[in-house]
C-alpha cells in the first residue's frame, strides 16, 4: 500500500495547474447514460474515483477513448441497467447513475453506495425526489430498484440540500414529460457545470447556480463537448499548503469567483491574494493568524475544506474554533493531527484549535479524502520526516499531488 515520506520545513514557490475538479467530472460521466451518441469531454482528471466510475459506465456498455486528460464517452447502446454492488461499494458517486438510467431506459438496479466513513449520507432524497416523478421504487437486497415508463415533470422540495440529489433528480428530469422544479437545491458551482453540459447536450435547465431549477423535459438528448471545470478543492489544497509552510504560488485555470469563502479564510490568516480571471496568487510571510470556520453549504465554507484549514491553525499564532456543520464524523484527522503535536480539543461538533510554533513528523493514517490533504499540509511544516499510511483515500482526489507539491520545492515522496 503507498505512502507519502514528506520532510517538513521548506517553503513552497512556483506554479500550479489545477486540475479538472473531481466532483464535476464523475456526474458529467454519468451524464453520457443520457444520449444515444458521443459526449467529448477535456480536463477530465486522472483519479481513483473517475476511473472507478469509468469501470462502472463500461459495466453499463459505455465505450471509451482516452487521450491525456481528454475522454470520449459513446453510450449510443447500453448493455445492463445495473450498477452493481462490488463497483458501487468504494464511491457513493456512483449513485448518480440512477437518474440517468432510468429516465433512458425506463429502469435501473443500483446498489447502495459505500464511500468515506465521514458520516451518514442517505439516498433518501434521490428516491423521494424520483417518486415525486413517478418511479416506482423499492430497496431489494442491497439496491434499489427502480421502473417507470416515462418519468414525468413534477415539483420537487428537498428536505435537505443535497449536491448529488441535486445531480440526479436534474439529470433525470432532462428526458421527463412536463416540467420540473427542484426547490432547495444546491448551488454549487460542480451543479452549474453540468447544467452546462446537460445543455450543450439539448437539455433546458435553467436556475442551476440558485436554490430553484427548473427543467423542461426533452424527448431525447445528443452528444457535445465540454470542458471540465477547475477543482476548486485543489486549489484550496495548494493555497493552505502555502498559508501554513509560507512562500509564493500561483494557480492556473481557476476562477477566484467560485472561491470566495476560502479565499476570505485566507485572507484573515494575513496571505496576501490577487486573481484574475484564471489564475489565484498566494503569498504568505510568517506565521499564519488562527482563523474561524464553520462549514456550510454553497456559497458558505466548503466542509471539504475543514481538515486543510485545521492544518493551518495547528501552527497559527491564536486560537479558532473549527465547526463542522455537514457530516457527524469529520473530524477522524484530529487525532492523526495530535501524534504530529496539534493542540486540538473536541467539543461535540467543534474542535478548538491552539496554534502551536512548531509541529514534529511522524507516521499517521489516512482516515479518508480531504483528511488526507490535512495531515499533508502538516507534515509540509513539521520538523522533520512524517509517513502518510493509506494514501489512496489522497489517491481518489488529488491528481500528482507529490509532483505537483515538489515542483513547489516540497520534499515529498511516494514509497511503495
């Protein structure tokens, strides 16, 4: 199993290429299932998760050609309606097959979906949302299993904002009879996207980007291309890396715009920010200031953000509070955090954080995806070498984190 040697203390300068954001990709490849045709898609990144889904879209008939970070997705015919359960186990994205499925082929058989132990995530949404457009569903041995001749248009209010509620009730709703509404849906920018996509396809979804979207069924949809957007989550990754261990970077690709929460986190730890239009600048002298945070949906501050943030107050002058608001058991890299010297307390979903001068490597575990962008941030300012266990959780959501954190003038290294 790798593992990633990291020698803390060096400061990082240089550029960084944001890669295709993760959470846009895996609904856009699932967005094919739609169309008896061709969708093209550039900036797809090179991830656990997307070539899982990839194995899962071939399972289903999918044919594909890659080249580079460029992918052709031909679902002209299906072979299964079923996404089963060895596939769905490792990424509950897989759940987006759902909608797709059955609003192209009239059914579907998906396995409920496993995923990070980061807390409980139902898919009770997707099938209250489904009923509301006339699926008949039920849960057999594991999947759920769902039928309807035409889905048709219906209003849908969630009882809880859910991103890929969101995705699958807006991308089955694409090929329904009337029109559909989902009111309370999330906003996040990934959503936008494949909006995008849905519409370059043929769909008509508008409002996607507020809590209210509309969709006007279509009888059929056509292939497109499209152009992955930048991983917002990277980049926060590579500019907290940089707040904690000082130095100077500059990502390319991404929009500050679909940023602002973090960057204003940034910001109050005293790191100097300009962007453009395509690129962020980061520089950070000295110690960070502690800052607050407290997740929330779209447009508030990303829980995929927290464990990187709390990395950063691990070794800022001050005292925050960290609330998670999102998911129940997100704070697994507080103890991970505590053997390389963290002064992190937890009050039920709140940890106080006491920055501390200095922290000392050691080896810690991996508990899941954005814990493992934690504890590298941490070892990048700890004295000293840390081995990272269990990096395939890193694995499912940083392409080339190694190489992209040594062309900074990290030492970092992959050991097998």
């Amino acid at each position: 199993m790798d593992r990633l040697r990291i020698i803390g203390g060096r400061r990082l300068a240089g550029e960084v290429q944001v890669s295709g954001a993760k959470n846009a990709a895996l609904p856009i490849l699932c967005a094919s299932l739609l169309a008896a045709d061709t969708l093209s898609l550039a900036r797809v990144p090179s991830l656990q998760d997307v070539r899982t889904m990839l194995r899962l879209l071939r399972q289903l008939g999918v044919r594909e050609s890659r080249q580079g970070d460029s992918l052709v997705l031909d679902a002209t015919t299906l072979a299964s309606h079923e996404a089963p359960y060895d596939l769905v186990k490792t990424m509950r994205a897989s759940i987006l097959v759902l909608g797709p499925l059955l609003a192209r082929l009239g059914e579907a058989r998906v396995s409920l979906p496993g995923g990070c132990a980061i807390g409980a995530r139902p898919v009770d949404q997707h099938i209250k949302g489904l009923r509301a457009m006339g699926a008949r569903i039920s849960i057999e041995h594991g999947y759920v299993v769902a039928r309807a001749s035409r889905l048709r248009g219906a209003r849908i209010v969630t009882d809880m904002v859910t991103v890929t509620g969101t995705e699958n009730l807006m991308m089955a709703a694409t090929l329904a009879s009337g029109t559909t509404l989902i009111e309370n849906a999330a906003r996040e920018p990934e959503v936008v996207d494949l909006a995008r996509v849905l519409n370059a396809m043929g769909a008509q979804v508008s409002g996607a980007g507020t809590d209210r979207i509309e969709i006007q069924g279509v009888e059929s949809l056509h292939g497109a291309s499209h152009s992955v957007m930048a991983d917002r989550i990277e980049a926060g990754t590579f500019l907290c890396a940089v707040a904690a261990a000082g130095g100077e970077v500059v990502l390319r690709g991404v929009e500050g715009a679909i940023m602002d929460a973090t960057l204003d986190k940034l910001r109050a730890t005293g790191a100097e920010i300009t962007a453009g239009p395509d690129w962020i600048r980061l520089a950070m002298q000295g110690r960070p200031r502690s800052v607050s945070v407290r997740t929330a949906p779209f447009p508030g501050f990303a829980t995929d953000m927290q464990a990187q943030f709390m990395a950063v107050d691990a070794i800022a002058g001050g005292t925050a509070t960290i609330t998670e608001t999102i998911f129940e058991n997100r704070f697994m890299h507080v103890l991970e955090l505590q053997r390389l010297g963290a002064d992190i307390a937890i009050e039920g979903n709140t940890a106080v954080v006491r920055g501390v001068e200095r922290l000392s490597g050691a080896t810690v575990m991996a508990t899941d995806l954005r814990a493992s962008a934690g504890l590298v941030i941490a070892a990048l300012v700890a004295d000293g070498e840390t081995v990272i266990d269990r990096i395939y959780h890193l694995d499912r959501g940083y392409e080339s984190i190694e190489k992209k954190l040594g062309a900074l003038g990290a030492a970092v290294e992959r050991l097998r």
